[in-house]
C-alpha cells in the first residue's frame, strides 16, 4: 500500500486523480483509430514479408543499409490507473515490452521512458511522484534481466494530466523474429494471463475513494476480497511477457499478439485479418481474475468482459501453437514461472472464407487465482 505522507505528500494524495481515464482506456475505439490510420500502411516492395506498419503491436521494418537486419520498434503510453507511483513504473515497463515480445523478439538495444508531469502537481508531487516512476521503471528492467540494456528519458513535458509509457526498440536478425501471420487451421490459441486488470484495479479505487460502486462491491465482498483482487491483477501486470516469448521460440509459434487497450476480441481480430491464410480465431474460454466477473455484475458493466471487450493494460499474449506444442507450452509456462503465473487454452483456429474473431455460443468463464 503506498503511503504518500512517507514521500511529504498529503495523506490524502491520488495519483490517480489526475486524470479521468486511467490505463489502456484513454485508447480511441479501435474502428475510429482503423479509419484514421487508412493511408499509412507501410507497403512491402520485395513481398518478402517483413514489414510490419500501423495497427498491429509494433512496427517491424527492415533496415536499407544492413540488409540481413530488422528494426523492430514500439511506443506505448497510458494514464496512472495506481496510486503507487513506483508501481506505475514497473506496469509500464511491462506494458511497452509486450508489444515486442508478441512478434518473439526478448532483447532490446535501447529503452526509452515517456512521462509527463500533471500540470496541476505542486512542485514537491511532480518530484517524487516522477521520481519514484523512474524508479519503478528502471528496477523492473533491472530485475529481469536487462542490466546492461540503455534506458534514457529524453525529455519531460508538461501535461494537464500525469502520461506514463515508454519506446521500446531492438535492432535484430530475421531469425530472431516471429512474424504474426503464420495462424494455421488446427492451431489452438493460448493466452497468458487472466483477463478483468482494468476492473480489480478500478475496485480497489472504489474502496480507496468510498463511492457508491464501492457500496454496491460491500454487498457481497469485504474489503479483504477487494484488496486481494487488486494484488492478484497487479502481479499479473507487473509480470513481463518474456518468459512466453522465449517458449514461443521453443515450441515453434505462428503468431501472437498482446492484449491491451482493444480487449481480448479486438485484438485477436486484429491479429486474425494479418495472416496469410484465411482463418477464424474462435474463443471458448474467458479466464478472468478472481472476483472481477461478480464486480462488474453488481455495477452493472459485465457486458465487455463477458463478451471478451474489456479494456487491458499489461495483458498477456494470445499466442497461436500447433495442439501437441499448446500443451506443452503451457506446462512449461506453469514450470519456468514456478506456478506463479498460469496459461490458458481459451480457443482454436479454423479456415474461413473471411478472417476475424468470435466468441463460441457456449463460453466457459474461468475464475483465476494466481
């Protein structure tokens, strides 16, 4: 629990009221952003399937003057859904490299943090709540793995709200990449954490601000649930996707995408309309964080996370594998992460004469406690 008065702030301190959207939410409807980016699509002279451009995780582009290499690059941003400035840091860094990992790539040349001070920070909240972003960011990269990786902020705007992010760039061989196009009929989709982060962390502001959806959670939760929903999704999302990266490599992936802002099915639709075969991702599993399906009940704003829409910061991968590596990947997931983090078969894909997404008629929904 982050106790600002520890900083010399006022005890009465929030982040998170900063901003009126908080994490991945602040993205535009993902048909809006569809329309705006027509146009800008990255055309592919030599066909050689190796140019990556607007609307998918990142942007993988060869490079004119080194042949046999690829620049594979991301920027990524959100509003603080946390009150822990810290925290917020480290759920950045996990945000910005998924979108990396999910192309397979899990070594980075450079990293770059994006933030903003709140124009309505007092001097004293600006330094120690950029500070202890920095901090967050930094450690977290530290942590896992990535000592010797440069991090740079390269410049710090002014802003009516708080922004935190990050760009992510790797130079690399073409071996190195798994391209997201290779979905074949048979594939089962594995996903790699729960979905409903959004909604645990929205609870526990609730809790924190004592409003009348926080009132209607007391009706059948105490404030014990509510704390360990929101410490289940922040170890979700502070868990970087680096470990499913590498098995992707292991067991032989044909394409992954990570799950963010336009929710399960919005992005496995993005991710169905970029292969090269004609195929349909049909999802039959919804694995939702402990609690937060009876939450959105209560609040009345189930809808999105039962039909697999609800906005996600720092989700998981939906990765698509062969049924024998699908298995095996997911027990190697469980094994790698020591049992701390859990993976999901939630579908499979099937040929179609128009590639997209669906939910099945039956969806089981899974209630997950990490």
């Amino acid at each position: 629990m982050f106790r600002p008065e520890k900083h010399g702030l006022e005890s009465d301190f929030q982040l998170t009221k900063f901003t009126t959207h908080t994490g991945c939410s602040c993205k535009i409807p993902q048909k809006v952003l569809e329309k705006y980016l027509r146009g800008t699509e990255i055309v592919n002279k030599n066909n050689d399937g190796y140019l990556i451009g607007s609307g998918m995780d990142c942007a993988v582009i060869p490079l004119n003057r080194h042949k046999d290499y690829l620049l594979v690059q991301t920027v990524d941003f959100f509003y603080p859904m946390v009150n822990d400035p810290e925290l917020l840091g480290r759920i950045a860094l996990a945000n910005v490299l998924s979108d990396v990992y999910a192309v397979g790539v899990t070594d980075f040349d450079s990293v770059e943090i994006i933030v903003s001070t709140s124009t309505s920070f007092t001097e004293k909240e600006r330094d120690v709540v950029i500070s202890l972003i920095l901090k967050g960011f930094q450690n977290s990269l530290q942590a896992n793995g990535y000592h010797k990786t440069p991090i740079a902020i390269r410049q710090l705007k002014i802003n009516p709200w708080c922004i935190i992010g990050g760009i992510a760039t790797s130079v690399c061989l073409r071996e190195e990449l798994i391209l997201p196009s290779k979905a074949q009929p048979g594939d089962v989709l594995v996903l790699t954490k729960p979905l409903g982060g959004q909604m645990a962390m929205d609870a526990h502001l609730w809790q924190l601000n004592q409003n009348e959806k926080y009132k209607s959670l007391l009706s059948e939760f105490s404030d014990d649930d509510i704390r360990e929903t929101f410490e289940i999704a922040v170890k979700s999302m502070t868990y970087l996707n680096k470990n499913a990266a590498l098995l992707m490599h292991k067991y032989q992936a044909h394409c992954a995408t990570d799950i963010t802002g336009f929710g399960l099915l919005g992005h496995a639709q993005n991710l169905a309309q970029f292969q090269k075969q004609k195929v349909l991702f049909k999802i039959d599993k919804l694995p939702i964080i402990k609690n937060v399906l009876k939450f959105s009940l209560l609040i009345g704003q189930s809808t999105k996370l039962r039909s697999g829409r609800s906005v996600e910061t720092s989700g998981g991968l939906l990765i698509c594998l062969a049924p024998d590596a699908a298995d095996k990947f997911c027990r190697d997931f469980e094994e790698v992460t020591k049992g701390e983090q859990k993976s999901f078969k939630i579908g499979h894909v099937v040929a179609s004469i128009e590639s997209g997404a669906v939910l099945c008629d039956e969806v089981s929904l899974i209630e997950v406690n990490l």
